[in-house]
C-alpha cells in the first residue's frame, strides 16, 4: 500500500471512530473532544483532496470557533454532563435502522455510479485562486455570507441579551439588578 | 495515488452523514443533537471538495462552495447555541424531548 | 560563512543515501528526514525554553535590582536544568475527582500544539522543515488546538480555580485572536502570499522589512500577541492573588512541566512570527542568517518580558473591552489603509 | 505539496510521543503515594466546598458568540488579502462593504451593550 492510500485509511479511521464516539459517549464534554477530533482528520481529507486553504479555514473555524462555543455552551448548561442522566432516547433502535438503511443505500448507488473523472491539474490551493474566485465569479454569494454573519450576530445578541440571561446559579424569574445601582451599593 | 479515488471519498463522508443521522435522531441533549448536524455538515463538505479535486479539477468551485457551507455552518451554530441557551434558561434542562413549547 | 544550509543538505543526503541502500524506497527517506529534523527542532525548542527561563528571571531580577539565579553554575545558568530534573522527580498527583483521560490528554495537546507550529518556521537561509504554502494560515490554525489544550484542563480537573482560570483564558485568547488575526492580513496584502519562506525572500534590504509599511499592524499584533501569550498585562487568566494558578491549578511535576513548556514556547513562536512577518526574518549583514534570526526573535522575547515588568495587570472589564472596543476597529482601520496605500501606491 | 504536510503529521506523532515517554519517565522516577487528603480538590487549604461548576458567566459565553463571527469573516479575508493586489479597486470596494456589513454588527453589539462587562 502506498503512502497516500495509508494515509487515507488512516485518517477514515480516525475520521468514523471519532464520530461514533461523537453519538455515543455518555458525556457530552467528551463527545465534544472526539468532535475536535473528527474535525481535525475531516481538515487531513482536505489536506490529501489538495485544499490545503480549506484544511487551515477547517481547523480555524470548526476546532477554534464552533466546538469552543460548543464547550462553553455545555460549560453554561452543566449539569447535564452528569453521567446519570440517559443521552440517548427511545429511538436508538429507529434510528440505527434508518442510518444503516441510508449507508446501503447511498454506497450502492455511489459504487453503481460512474463519476466523469477529469485529469486536469489543480492550481495550487494556497488561496489565491480561492480568492479571485470569490471577488469575481461568486461576489453575490460572498456578500450575502457578510449578511448572513450579521444576521446571526445580531441573533445571537438579541437571543442572549444580558436582561433576558441569568447566571446558571440564579434563580429563575429575578431580574438582574441594573448596573447602576449595583454600583451604588 | 492508485487506489484511492473519488468513490473512497465519497464513501467516508457517507458513513460520517449516517453517524451523523443517526446521532441526530437518538441524541436527547440539545448540544448533542447540534454536533451531530456539524458532523453531517462535514461529510457534505468532504463530498463539495472531493468532486472539486477528482470532477472540475481545473476550477477549484467546489472549494469555494465549502468555504461558504462551512460559515453558514458556523452562522447556523451560534444562532442555535444562542437558542440552546435561552432553552436552558427556559427549561433548567436542554433535553430536547423534553422541549415541546413548539407543539401548541 | 558559518551557513547551515550546507550541513542540513549533507545531513538529508546522507540520510537519503543511507535508507537507500538499506532498499527501501523514498517514502522511507523522506519519512526519516522528517523525523530527525522533528527530533533537532524539539531538542532545539526544549534548549530554547531552558534558555528562556533562565532569561526570564534573570531579567526580571534585573529590573527589580536583584541578582536572580546565582548558585547553580556561572550566573545560575544551569538552574533551570536543575528544575527540569527536579520536576521530573515530583509525585504525579492524580486528584480523585478528576475526569482521568481528559486531565492527562490536556498537556499533550497544548504542548503539542505549541511544537507543531514549527513546521513552517524559518530558522535561517534553508532552515525550514517545509515551507507549506499556507504556512501563517497553519500557524495561526494549528495554535487555536492551545485554547482546546487549555478548556480540557480546566473543565477536566474538577476544581474552581481551574475551570474559572480556564474559561477565562480561552475568552482572552480567542478574543485576541481576532486582531492578531486581522493585523497579519494586513501584511498578506503586501506580500500577496501566506507561505513564511517567501514572506522573508521579499523582504531582505533593511528598507523592504513590512514593519514600515505596517507600523500600525506591528503594534495590533505585538499587544494581541502578547495576550495570546497570557503574558502581563494579560495575564489573567493564572492571576495568582485571585485565581491561584489558573487552569494548572491541579496539575503538578511534568504535567504541569509541559504546560509551563508550551507556554515559553509559545512566546517564543509569536516572536519568530513577528520577525518574519516585521523584521525581514533571517535577513541581514555580516553574521549568518541563524544568528540574525535568534537575535531578532530573542529582542521581541524581551520586549515581552519588560512588558511584564512595566504595566500592571488589566481587570476583566478592562481586557475585553480594549479587544472588542479599541483593537478590533484599529484592525479594521489597518486592512482599509493598507487597500488604499496599496491602490494609491500601485496608480 | 501534499507530502509538505506529512512533516506535520512527523511533529504532531514525535511531539506525542516525546509527552508519553516524559511522562512514562516521570512516573518511573517519581515517588508515589496517593492519600485522600492529597488527592482532594485544592482549594487553598479549606475543604473542597460545592461542585465544581458554579456560577459560570454567561458572559463568556456572549464574547464567544460574537468570536465565531469574526472569526469566520478573517477566514473569508485570507483569500481575498493574497488575491487583492491583482484585482484592483473593485475588490477593495467589495471586501469594504463586506467589512462595513459586519462592523455595523459590532456596532450593533456594542450599543445594545453586549459587549459591556457589568
């Protein structure tokens, strides 16, 4: 077998091991580290499919950005890390029939399927080309991400204002005293 | 690079999406039911590249169409976080079998 | 001169020629490459911290009118050598309550996420392990695995000091992260590439260094950098009078060693950064590039060091508010001067 | 290219391993003899009290919010800063509005006085 095949396997390993960890683990601050991990080996795949920019914006975005926000959000909500309480619902069973069922059927159609290959080279992935690309034949869309991030700032703003947010050890249904006066006393 | 292909690629990222399925639907915790959907965004991103790398390797489209999957993705998670919260504070839990002010 | 170019070329071709004649083919050459320029670049990262320490109290000891270090060796030299193996002696004290892998995963990954970053470090002329051409996107990339790195030891150790230590250090880092971030764009629309071999090629008469053309970038990136650090002023998040030690509140021997280690290390790693992205990188006169590259980096350590020795630590309030409120729209000024510099300048 | 990052794959293996091996070293060396009292949580000498999640602040958990956003807007900069010089005042005046788009975001942030650590 050769180098880029191991390396593959390996990281499809690493990849699918982490991810059933991800749905299984009893604790969710764990599935969130098996996450980090299942990102880190999806931004390998990047690496080896020849988008080096993509593998960086990967491991910026979903290990520095999403699953710290994940942690922080089981941080704030953290009794339910409390292994006693049950993870999973009644639908283990539905579930695991339906996912199989829809493996089967998207690999047999995947193997069924013939791809139009192309040999082409690559132009190098370092980002320039991404780059020209947005400015030129995607500007619409790379506008509307800058709305679409504006939207869900101003979401998150509006949702988890410091009025409407208590701290998790205050009791429900007391207002937080203003800051003024929390000042003055 | 004999033996891997496009079809091996495509593979991994259908069996990611089905853990992610299958995650998403048996998850009773909130959180857990988001990590699920962000490892369903993966495999779908894993597909948008490798069809760039092995389909139109001459343009790179399938990697700038990631890289918008990927922030939709980060925009999807922190208004859903933000919402997980609000459901916290709301519930004093975030089971989401549970959360069913949505019914009536 | 005393280049090492030469040495390192020998050094691969032996290598190469040596697995070759074992037969075995040019992956396992490039794979035994790797590893021993992995191994020079740790045993060289383990001296540098060694150095480091000595330095840093030798410093500080200095700028409080002590002598610091004295007994161990000339100067105290060899003190921290003394530490080490101190340290390595200490009793690994497991609290009982502790989430077990999670608390002894946390120091691999910080530690090794602070040593990965020197993939793509030049060293010197031909000092590079490879010049990947993402090179300061991985950088910056690879160093985010330091805020997972410390949210694991926080949360894992079952204690208050250290998930508040922690959770308070990964609010910093991250929202330093932003200018620190914003400040090197700046520098990538000058050099129109991201890998650190050809950010150095293009800067090497005195004139061309970007520290010209960016002095304002410079300054976004020395204050976040040093945030990033957790270094004074920023150093909250292991603020002893009110935090006891942070998030290595419960680690003790060599786990806390690699904390400690990543730490020096990565204070080390932002000021190779800012000599590449700044100061012309190994550019310079005379000495070789090595040497140029060492003194350039070790002056920016310093300026690090009598940071902590000239401002009192910010509170809280004070740390997120400079981040959101100053640093955040001075970066953004930064990346539209520098649109317009390059449009005028280029018309 | 791609076989540049298996030096990344070499550091991360070797960085793991030379923690595994200090470590291993360190526990052959070091004495030890756990006792309840050592193993309890330290907290400056009194008895540990409560659990250790207490009163979190949710707003940490706001500046991350707000982190993501930006964080994904410098990835979105990235391509657009190497490519800047070779597409001219057009792409200035794009990322500009990209930029005025999310800076009316941290303005927004900042009035309704998020970003305010009371």
């Amino acid at each position: 077998m050769d180098t880029f095949s191991l390396a593959f396997y390996a990281l499809a390993f690493l990849i699918i091991a982490a991810a059933i960890f991800v749905v299984t683990s009893k604790n969710i601050f764990h599935s969130a580290i098996y996450l980090i991990l299942a990102l880190f080996g999806v931004a390998g795949i990047y690496v080896l499919l020849q988008a080096p920019f993509l593998a960086a914006a990967q491991v910026l975005i979903y290990v520095g950005a999403v699953s710290m926000l994940m942690i922080f959000a089981i941080m704030l909500t953290a009794r339910i890390a409390d292994d006693s309480i049950r993870h999973t619902n009644e639908q283990v069973g539905t579930g695991l029939l339906v996912s199989l069922g829809l493996l089967a059927v998207i690999v047999y159609s995947l193997w069924q399927t013939p791809f139009p290959i192309s040999a082409a080279p690559m132009p190098e992935g370092a980002g320039g080309t991404i780059g020209r690309l947005l400015l030129t034949q995607f500007v619409l869309p790379f506008e509307i991400v800058s709305v679409l991030l504006l939207g869900a700032l101003i979401g998150a703003v509006v949702i988890a204002q410091k009025d409407k947010v208590r701290g998790v050890s205050e009791p429900p249904n007391t207002p937080l005293p203003k800051p003024a006066e929390k000042v003055a006393g | 690079m004999a033996g891997i292909g496009l079809t091996h690629y495509l593979t991994l990222s259908a069996v990611v999406f089905c853990i992610g399925v299958f995650g998403m639907l048996t998850r009773r915790n909130a959180i857990g039911v988001l990590m699920s959907i962000e490892l369903m965004f993966n495999a779908v991103n894993i597909t948008l590249v490798a069809f760039a790398r092995y389909v139109t390797p001459a343009t790179v489209t399938g990697q700038v169409v990631a890289i918008f999957t990927i922030a939709v993705a980060a925009a999807e998670a922190t208004v859903a976080l933000a919402i997980v919260l609000l459901i916290y504070q709301h519930y004093r839990g975030i089971d989401v079998d549970r959360v069913n002010f949505m019914k009536w | 001169m005393l280049e090492l170019d030469k040495l390192v070329k020998i050094i691969g071709d032996g290598i190469d020629a040596g697995i070759s004649a074992l037969g075995l083919g040019p992956a396992w050459v490039v794979l035994v490459q790797l590893i021993v320029a992995a191994a020079v670049v740790l045993i060289f990262a383990s001296l540098v911290v060694l150095f480091l320490v000595w330095w840093e109290r030798k410093v500080s000891a200095r700028f409080q009118m002590r002598l610091g270090p004295m007994r161990v060796g000339w100067q105290g030299t060899i003190q921290t050598i003394a530490d080490a193996l101190k340290l390595l002696q200490k009793e690994l004290i497991t609290p009982a309550n502790v989430d077990r892998g999670i608390y002894f995963w946390a120091p691999v990954v910080t530690f090794v996420a602070a040593l990965a970053v020197y993939v793509t470090i030049p060293f010197g002329k031909g000092l590079i392990v490879r010049d990947l051409n993402i090179g300061i996107l991985y950088i910056l990339s690879i160093t985010t695995f330091t805020v997972i790195g410390l949210l694991m030891a926080g949360w894992s150790s079952n204690n208050k000091y250290a998930l508040l230590g922690g959770f308070r250090s990964a609010a910093q880092v991250v929202s330093y992260e932003v200018p620190m971030a914003l400040a090197v764009v700046g520098v990538i629309m000058l050099t129109q590439t991201l890998s650190m071999g050809e950010i150095v090629a293009q800067q090497q008469k005195f004139y061309q260094w970007y520290i010209w053309r960016q002095p304002l970038g410079f300054l976004i990136y020395l204050v976040a950098a040093t945030a990033e650090c957790n270094r004074t002023p920023f150093d909250l998040p292991e603020a002893d009078s009110e935090l006891v030690a942070g998030f290595v509140t419960e680690y003790s021997g060599m786990k806390f060693a690699m904390f400690f280690l990543a730490e020096f290390l990565n204070m080390f790693t932002v000021a190779a950064v800012a000599t590449t992205l700044f100061f012309g990188g190994w550019n310079g006169p005379v000495l070789p590039s090595w040497a140029w590259f060492m003194i350039k980096t070790l002056l920016g350590v310093f300026v690090l060091m009598w940071f902590r020795w000239t401002y009192p630590r910010l509170r809280v309030d004070q740390l997120m508010s400079f981040a959101w409120k100053f640093l955040l729209p001075l970066a953004f000024i930064n990346i539209v001067l520098t649109g317009l510099g390059i449009y005028i300048f280029k018309s | 290219m791609v076989s540049d990052f298996a030096a990344v794959a070499v550091f991360l293996g070797l960085g793991v391993g030379f923690v595994l091996i200090t470590f291993l070293l360190a526990k052959l060396i070091s004495p030890s003899a756990p006792n309840p009292i050592k193993q309890s949580t330290y907290e400056c000498g009194e008895s540990p009290f409560g659990p250790a999640w207490i009163q979190f602040n949710v707003r940490f958990y706001i500046f991350a919010l707000i982190f993501v956003v930006f964080d994904v807007e410098t990835v979105f900069l990235f391509p657009w800063a190497i490519a800047y010089q070779s597409l001219g005042l057009f792409a200035f005046v794009e990322m500009l509005v990209f930029i005025a788009i999310l800076i009316f975001g941290l303005a927004y942030a900042w009035r309704k006085g998020v970003l305010k650590w009371y």
